[in-house]
C-alpha cells in the first residue's frame, strides 16, 4: 500500500507541476499579443501623427 501512496503523491506532484508550467506558457503567450498590439497601436498612431504633420507643414498650396 506503501507503494501505491507514494506514486499517488508523484503523480499529484508532477500534475500541479505541468499545471504551474502551463498557465506560465499561457500567461507569457498573452501578454506577448498584448505587447504586440501595443506596438501596432503606437505605430499607427504615429503614422497618422506624421500624415498630419505633412498636412499641416505643406499649408495651402499643396493644392485641395
């Protein structure tokens, strides 16, 4: 009996284990999409910042 209840113990110890790893992957895989929306974000916001400079630079002579 002394058998089965140590490899009970194992097995629970290896599943919290792979659990613990699993929500870290998962975590570290969402918070990279985040950053990356993040920097898509400012990238177009940046974008459109530029176009108005260029707008706003050419003044009125840049033809309507």
């Amino acid at each position: 009996m002394e058998n089965v209840w140590e490899a009970s113990k194992l097995m629970l110890l290896v599943y919290g284990v792979a659990a613990v790893v699993s929500f870290l992957v998962a975590w570290i895989i969402k918070l990279t999409f985040v950053l990356i929306r993040m920097q898509g974000a400012r990238g177009k916001a940046s974008g459109e910042d530029q176009g108005k400079r260029t707008a706003a630079q050419a003044g009125p002579e840049s033809g309507a």
